[in-house]
C-alpha cells in the first residue's frame, strides 16, 4: 500500500515555539557530533522532524521559520550554513509532502530526500568556491596529501618512533606501504557521505511515522527488515566497481582515479547487499524460529570474521536470483 493519511483537521496543532526550540536541540546534536562519531546521524534525522511536522499539518510558512529560526544556531560556525540547512530542511518537508500527495513508497521517500541532500551539497560546495575564488574541495585534498607527504617528519612522530624503538627501516617500509591507502581516502568521502546520508533519512522517515502517527497524519510503515528486498538491476553498480578497480594499469593519475571510482561503487553498493544478505539472514531465523539471542549472537559473530563478513553481501546478490525467502516479485 503507499501512504495512507487520515483527515487531521480536528487534530490538536503543534506548538510552533516547542519545535522550534526542538530544531535547536537537534543542531546542537549534530554539532557535537564533530567530536564524536556516528552521533551525527542522530542530529541528522531529528533537524528536519519539526518543519516536516508542520508541512504536513499544511502550515508551510511557519514550517520556513521554525527551519530558519532552528538553523540560525550554525551562525556560530559559519556564515553560509545556516542558509544550506534551511534549504535542506524546507526542501526535505515539501519532499515529504509531496510524497504523501502522490503516494510514494517510504524507500521512495527515502532516497529523494538524499538525493536532495546530495544535490544541495554540490551547490552549496559550488557557490562556497565561487565566492573564495578557489576550489575547495582541490584544496582539502592537496592540503591532505601535503601532510601524509610529510607525515614521517613530523615531531611527534619521531618521538613516537624512540618510544617504541621503531628504526627508520622498519618505518619507511611501512610507510611505503600504507601511503596510497591514505591518499585515496579523501577520495571515498563521496561514498561515505551517501551511506551516512541514507541512513539518517532513513531514521528520519522511522521516526516521522512513529511521531505524526499520533498528529493523524500516517505514513505507510517501513517493511519488516526481514522482507528487504533490492530490483535485479543494482547489481550493474558492484560490476561497475570491479570495472574500475581491474582496469590494467596505464597512467599513475588515471589508475588511481579508476580506483577511487571504483571503491567508491563497491562502498556504496556493498553495503546494499551486505544490509540485504543481513535480511534473508534474518528471514532465514523467522523460518527455523531462531531465538533472537541466538540471532544476535551469530550476527555478532558473523562481524568479527572477514571471511565470513564478504559472504553476506554475496548472499544479498545471489538472493535476487535464487530467492531464498520465496518474496513475491513482479
């Protein structure tokens, strides 16, 4: 079924001051996410909820100003932020809004809204380089590279080095070899940035429907992880990946360019399948009626060993063919 939203014109309205004051609550989340990783996906879904919550209730200027109001907080880090977010949150509700108009899916919903994001972050990226007359994206990486070129001089490094009676050898010849897997990795932040992105839309879009399901507003629900399920085709983007990645090597730049765009399809679109392989795992437990200590468990398990962590994507590819938990396909 794709949306279903009931009449909520009798329904209380929300108090425009309380949500402002949760937009505020949610940026400081995502600020004190710089220090602490993966926190920033909390802040991420939550900014958005109250301008949602107010689109949704058809009161589109005040769902503006509780995103503006909420976003002024980041003139405290930048001059241009608070513009970005109010953009990405006006934009995310209209998306939801429109969404519930026309009856997409939640996974729908889902990856417009990080399309949205994405697009956004170009531009924003765009005009930030347009107005300091340089490109800073160039910059960060030539910034980056500069420090892991000049990395084994540094100071603390060598004291580091007399500490643990590491000699020069030993050093250099580790360096050597980890150097390029440093260098490339300010080149799969793109990858990163979608995963993380997705995911925060996707506890955002959770938590929508737990919340606005009370308003009378109700979303059609996310479907049982166990039911997750992916169209044959995506599997073109692991392909494209491993494309790139064994092209013969014929020019340093280009090589390491090919490799980059590679990882980043196989970041990406391996995490798809591992998520799926976790799914017909799961659907596999519903049909033995596993315990959920013992799923929990081999989960658990299943993480700490690489072998055995590279087979579950290969389980969510081999899925879409063979079916393991006979889903009804179109």
């Amino acid at each position: 079924m794709p949306f279903d939203n009931t009449n909520n014109v009798n329904n209380p309205r929300s108090n425009l001051f309380k949500l402002i004051l949760f937009t505020i609550l949610a940026f400081i989340i995502l600020l004190i996410s710089a220090f602490i990783p993966f926190l920033g996906i909390l802040g991420l879904s939550l900014i958005c909820v109250p301008s949602i919550s107010l689109m949704l209730e058809g009161r589109k200027w005040e769902s503006i100003i509780c995103s503006l109001v909420g976003s002024m907080l980041l003139f405290l880090v930048s001059r241009t932020l608070p513009l970005f977010f109010t953009f990405l949150i006006v934009g995310t509700a209209f998306i939801y809004l429109y969404c519930l108009n026309k009856n997409k899916s939640p996974f729908r919903c889902v990856i417009i809204n990080s399309l949205w994001f994405i697009i956004l972050f170009i531009i924003y990226l765009v005009i930030v380089s347009i107005a300091k007359q340089e490109n800073i994206v160039m910059s960060f990486i030539n910034d980056y590279r500069y420090l892991i070129d000049n990395f084994p001089e540094g100071s603390m490094v060598k004291q580091y080095m007399q500490l643990m009676a590491i000699s020069d050898v030993q050093f250099k010849t580790l360096y050597e070899q980890s150097k390029n897997v440093f260098l490339m990795l300010p080149y799969l932040i793109p990858s990163l940035i979608a995963i993380y992105v997705f995911f925060g839309n996707l506890i955002n879009y959770y938590w929508c429907f737990s919340l606005f399901k009370k308003k009378g507003v109700i979303l059609k629900s996310i479907p049982l992880f166990k039911t997750w399920d992916l169209p044959w085709f995506y599997v073109i983007g692991v392909i494209a990946g491993l494309i790139f990645i064994l092209i013969p090597h014929f020019n340093a730049t280009y090589d390491f360019m090919f490799d980059a765009v590679g990882v980043n399809f196989l970041i990406v679109f391996g995490l798809l399948y591992t998520t799926l392989g976790f799914s017909v795992l799961w659907g596999m437990f519903d049909k033995f009626n596993v315990s959920l200590v013992w799923r929990l468990l081999i989960i658990f398990a299943i993480s700490f060993f690489l072998i055995l962590i590279i087979i579950v994507p290969v389980i969510g590819m081999l899925d879409v063919w063979i079916n393991f938990r006979k889903l009804e396909r179109n």
